[in-house]
C-alpha cells in the first residue's frame, strides 16, 4: 500500500485502541496477482494506542468494595490524574492535593504512586464505565477505561419437593428452586455429579425446577441446586427416597435336618422401606414376625414347609418364598450326633457290658444261680420233670453216626435221643433225627 496524499488523523477513545482514521486519495492493490487502482478511496486503519490499559471488566457485590488500577503507568511525570464515572467526576489528584466530589466522599480512596481509586459500599447504580485521565509534564494526555459490574449476593436458596411417599414406576416429582439475588447461572446436581436430561427427566426453560416421571429406583439420592453469579453462589440440597419391593425373596436354611437338633431359618428381600416379615408352617400361621424362624430342638412333627411372606407398608406389596424342611432319624443334613455324644454313649455301653459280665461271674463262684427241677410224678404229662444237662457229643443220632457240635460261637442245634434209666414213658417227638433245642 503507497499513499501519497493528506494524512488526517483523529484521536477516538474505545476500550483499550486509539483510532486513526487514514484518507488516502490514490491506492494502489494487489490482490490475486491483478492491481486495481481505486481513485480516491478512503480506508480506515487501526492502531494499538499507547494510553492506558486495564485487565479487564471488574466485579463487585452490593456491599462491597472494588479497585481500578492500570496495568502499566506512564512512564514520564504526571501533573494532573482525573477519575471520572461515565461522564461525571469523581476526583482530581494533583501534585501536592486530591479533591473528591461530595457524592463520592465517604466512598472513594486514591493512590498516587498506583494510579489505583478503591470504590466502596458498592451499589447496583455503580455499575458502569469508569475512565481514568493522566495528564503528563511533557507529552499527549493518556486515557484508559475500564467498567464495572455490581451484583447482588446470592442467598436464602432452597429446593421444594413432594411432601407424599414416592413409589418406584407409578409416582411423578417435581423439584423446583428459588432464591434471592443476581441469578445468572443454575446448576442442577445429584449425588455430586452433574444432573442431566432424559426421557424422564426435563427442566424447566429457566433451568430453576425439574420433573421425574415416573420415578425409578436410581432416582433416589441427594439432589444439589446451585444458583451463580461473578461475586457469590449458593446451594441447596433435596433429598428424594423412592419406595419399592419387596421382591427377591430368599429364605436360608438347612433343608434336611436330625433330631434333636437346633434349627434357624432366615428370611431376606429387596425392599426400600425395610421389609417386615412373618411365617407359616404347612399354611398355618405361626405367629413368628421376625426375619428368622428358630426350632430349638427338631422333632417329626416339624417336617413339612415354612412360608416367609415379606410386607413393604409404604408400597402395599408383599412377596413370600417356601423352604422345605425334613426330619429324619440319624445322619442328614448335618444334624448327627457330636464327637463327644458318640464318646459317651460308646463309655456306657461298655460299662454296662462290664458290670453285667462281673454279676455273671460273681453268681457263678458262690453258687447263687438257681437250678431248674422240673419233676414229674407218675406217668402224665402234668406232672413234675426233672430237667437234666447231657453232654451229648458222646451219643448218637438216631439215625446213626455221632453228634457233631461244630463251633460254639455259632447258634446251631443238634438232636439226639437219649434214655435215661427205664423205659420211657412216651415216645420222642415227631421231629425225625431232631429233637427240642434245649438238649445241648
């Protein structure tokens, strides 16, 4: 670009730039490997002032206190700084003194070596710009501007929700907020992690109030509304419990059992409020309404099915489950007798075993053990019988060849007939070669 004509600046003020307006009255271009004269064109052209500069906008709360101060001072001696709120003053530092405006008084300070003017007792009327003016000993005067915006804090923030019981798949909830203050954000929160919408969840067009429905187990949890603004935020909290169940129902327990032994079946279910129990035995009420059912000690009379019925009292639901439970004699379902049962019943049966041999031997060897006499008088059977003990190994059978006891830890019996002194007085019994079993 060559420029060839009248140079005109002007200086216009406009955030952190001076402006220059360039009138050029002949301008030559190259644009796409083609020049275009263009004849008596005007272009404007932006420059990066050297006048004051600012951080940026400044935030306070109603109340509150704010600083304006540039962020880099003028580098030659200055005569004269003015702070002004839009167009109106509100002070003139000189070299030797400071003069305040009467409406900024009490409310105003100033700091020469900084440049810096401190605001107080902040009102919403303060928002706006605010222009600071150095006039130096030798040189332009330099401008630079900054604003301010004044918020009200943010307070009494809380969370309305549904007085009524909330049950899982038929109610619907709305949580709505309110607050006081300089809202300009709100953030919606459950269980510290960010809130966000769904087929059943939809917010409000101003974000302050959100409807569930219908509401489902996992929607249960601490709900966290948060209002914001640059100066103050605020949060309130909601808790939401949503009922169901009961569903799941268990009951745990021995299935086959001894008897005499101690038995404890116990009942669970799924259920928000806690489920309450109760139980039945062959469909018969037992009046047991805890979450266990406790035999003390087993007899045959409880075999059969205990029913556990879970009630949830907010959802009006109940949910039963059946337990089979048999009673048998030894072994079973871990019910048997202890190691130190079976000890002893084995200590008494050998002590019963040794007394009861000591008592034979003790009669036997002072001849206390009484002889049978069965006598009898005259040849009828009705009469007296002497009963005598034969050693009959020595005899015959009546068939022929001898007697053969075989061994005597057996149980046998062997028959043999024998005559005793004169004939005998009725024939032996029709048994063939065998006669009674008390013949030994």
């Amino acid at each position: 670009m060559f420029c060839n004509s009248l140079f005109l600046f002007a200086k216009l003020r406009f955030f952190f730039s001076q402006y220059f307006i360039l009138f050029c009255n002949s301008l030559f271009l190259f644009a796409k490997s083609k020049f275009i004269f263009l004849n008596t064109l005007i272009f404007v052209c932006l420059f990066l002032s050297e006048d004051l500069q600012f951080s940026g906008p400044a935030n306070g709360a109603v109340g509150g206190s704010v600083v304006f101060a540039p962020d880099i001072l003028p580098s030659t001696s200055i005569n004269t700084v003015l702070w002004h709120f839009g167009t109106s003053l509100i002070l003139t530092a000189l070299s030797d003194s400071t003069s305040v405006v009467s409406a900024y008084r009490d409310r105003v300070s100033f700091d020469k070596n900084t440049l810096a003017l401190e605001l107080r007792n902040l009102t919403l009327d303060d928002s706006g710009t605010y222009i600071l003016t150095v006039v130096p000993s030798a040189g332009e005067t330099l401008t630079g501007e900054t604003s301010l915006h004044v918020f009200e804090n943010i307070t009494n923030v809380r969370l309305i929700g549904p007085e009524e019981s909330l049950i899982e798949g038929e109610s619907s909830v709305n949580i709505s907020s309110e607050g006081t203050g300089s809202i300009l954000s709100v953030q919606w929160m459950k269980d510290n992690s960010p809130l966000s919408p769904s087929n059943s969840i939809i917010f409000s067009s101003d974000n302050r109030s959100v409807s569930i429905s219908p509401v489902q187990r996992s929607d249960s949890g601490e709900y966290q509304c948060t209002y914001r603004n640059p100066v103050s935020s605020e949060t309130a909290k909601l808790n939401l419990i949503i009922n169901y169940g009961p569903e799941d129902v268990s009951v745990k327990g021995e299935d086959v059992v001894d008897l005499g032994v101690h038995v404890s079946l116990s009942c669970s279910a799924n259920s928000e409020p806690a489920a309450s129990f109760s139980w039945k035995f062959n469909e018969t009420d037992t009046n047991v309404t805890t979450d266990t059912f406790t035999i003390n000690m087993t007899d045959f009379t409880h075999s059969g099915d205990y029913i556990c019925t879970a009630w949830n009292n907010v959802t009006k639901r109940n949910a039963s489950q059946k337990h089979a439970l048999l009673v048998k004699r030894g072994g079973g379902g871990g019910g048997g007798l202890s190691s130190g049962a079976i000890a002893g019943i084995v200590i008494g049966v050998l002590v019963a075993v040794a007394g009861i041999c000591g008592l034979i031997v003790y009669l036997t060897k002072t001849k206390k053990i009484p002889k049978i006499n069965l006598r009898q008088n005259g040849p009828s059977r009705g009469g007296m019988f002497d009963l005598n003990y034969a050693d009959i190994s020595h005899f015959q059978k009546a068939s022929g060849g001898r007697v053969n006891l075989g061994n005597k830890s057996e149980f046998s019996t062997e028959y043999a007939e024998v005559k005793h002194g004169g004939k005998s007085s009725a024939p032996p019994p029709p048994y063939g070669h065998q006669v009674s079993s008390c013949i030994h």
